[in-house]
C-alpha cells in the first residue's frame, strides 16, 4: 500500500484523538480557535443548512457558566430537578453497548484510583466535566428546534470536524454530553434564544501530559466486526 504525506497526516489526526479530561492552564489563540471553527464548518450538511451554533467561552465567560453549573450540581436535590432534553443513551441497554460502556467506565476509574464503592470519588470525577476539565476554553454547541433528525447527523460530522482539527494543530479535546443536563442553567447564563436547544459541550486546550486520566486509550472494533463487504 502506497501511502502519502497528506494521507498520513489525515490518519493521525484521526487516530490520534482522544477525549481528554485534563488540561495544561495555557490559552488558545483566538485566531486558532476562529480557524478550527472555520474548518469545521466544511462538513457536509442537507443541503448546507448548516445547522450548528457555537458558543465560545474563555476567560471570565466561561467561569460564570462553571460557577453556575457547579453551584447546582453540588446540591443533590438541586441536581435533580434538572435533567437532559433529549435521549443520548438508550433507555434499555443491551449487549455489546453495555459492555463497552462498563468497560470505558471501569477502565477510567481503575487509572484513577477509584473502586465501585467510592461513590464520592466517582461523582468528583463526574462533576470535573462541568469544569470543561479545567481547559482553558469551553465550547456549547446549540442546534434550533426546528430541525429534525437528519441536521443532527449533520451536527455530528461538524462535531468530529473541530475535534480532528484541533488534533492537526496539537491540541485537544473532548465532548461533554454531560451539559446536557443542565440545559437551563446553560440557556440562562448564556442567554439562549428560546428556539435553541443545547446539543453538547466541549473542552479544547492543551492535554496534560502527568496526568494519568490520559493516558486511557479506548478500545474499537476492527472493520471486520462491523462492516459487510458484498461482491
């Protein structure tokens, strides 16, 4: 197989991203920032409606928004009045889906030091989300109401298009469904148009090196566990 520059550089940006969940206390540049957003905006979308709207939260913005999150989410009986919009996971789980997501779970906790019964640990380490995990910028994607399922496959590939760009620049990332629950909190603080509905959130910045959280590197299926070929 005959390979090329620009193929291998693809790969690796690819191949190489992780979700990241500590990061180095340095900026990034705005420009860098405005860049990836401009590449990502590449993806393909029906007929280029182009469905995502990003907020970008550096600085003092994005404390506020950390502040109010973690004031309700410190709270249990807070916490609970607040819960997800939308559906992310399946409401039954089954098999292999469950076992990769015990598996990611458990694999991440045992790097960390923390056993089933550590109930507090678990949650701490839950809660660092809403801290984008100390990166220095977090990103909230919005998607109007209006749109239907197909714009949020679009919304997907516009996703996975910032992550693998940031990779190509040295940085990283990780996507945080976790925002999801605080959807409220998140329209009010950032001022959200009612026709507006919270997708995700995203940590960017520089990975932490020491950490050991990041040094996880998740399973995958190979192509022959998921894919037919048909001659």
């Amino acid at each position: 197989m005959i390979t090329s520059p620009q193929q291998e550089a693809v790969d690796a940006a690819i191949t190489s991203r992780r979700s990241i969940r500590a990061f180095l206390d340095r900026e990034v540049a705005r420009e860098d920032i405005e860049r990836i957003l401009d590449v990502a905006a590449r993806a393909p979308s029906g007929t280029n409606t182009q469905p995502w709207k990003v907020y970008v939260l550096t600085g003092k913005a994005r404390e506020r928004l950390v502040d109010a999150i973690g004031q309700v989410n410190a709270d249990p009986r807070q916490a609970k009045e607040h819960t997800e919009e939308y559906a992310y996971y399946p409401r039954a789980w089954i098999s292999p889906y469950v076992d990769r997501r015990r598996k990611v779970g458990w694999d991440l906790y045992s790097l960390l030091g923390l056993t089933r019964d550590n109930k507090a640990g678990m949650a701490a380490q839950h809660a660092r989300n809403y801290r984008f995990f100390d990166a220095p910028v977090g990103l909230i994607f919005t998607i109007d109401r209006i749109m239907e399922q197909g714009s949020w496959l679009d919304y997907g590939m516009f996703l996975q298009n910032i992550m693998v760009a940031a990779r190509a620049r040295g940085l990283d990332t990780c996507p945080q469904a976790a925002f999801t629950q605080y959807h409220r909190v998140i329209a009010e603080e950032l001022q959200l148009p009612a026709n507006e509905m919270v997708v995700c959130g995203m940590a960017l910045g520089w990975a932490d090196p020491e950490r050991i959280e990041n040094t996880l590197v998740t399973e995958r299926e190979p192509a022959q566990g998921f894919a037919r070929f048909l001659e």
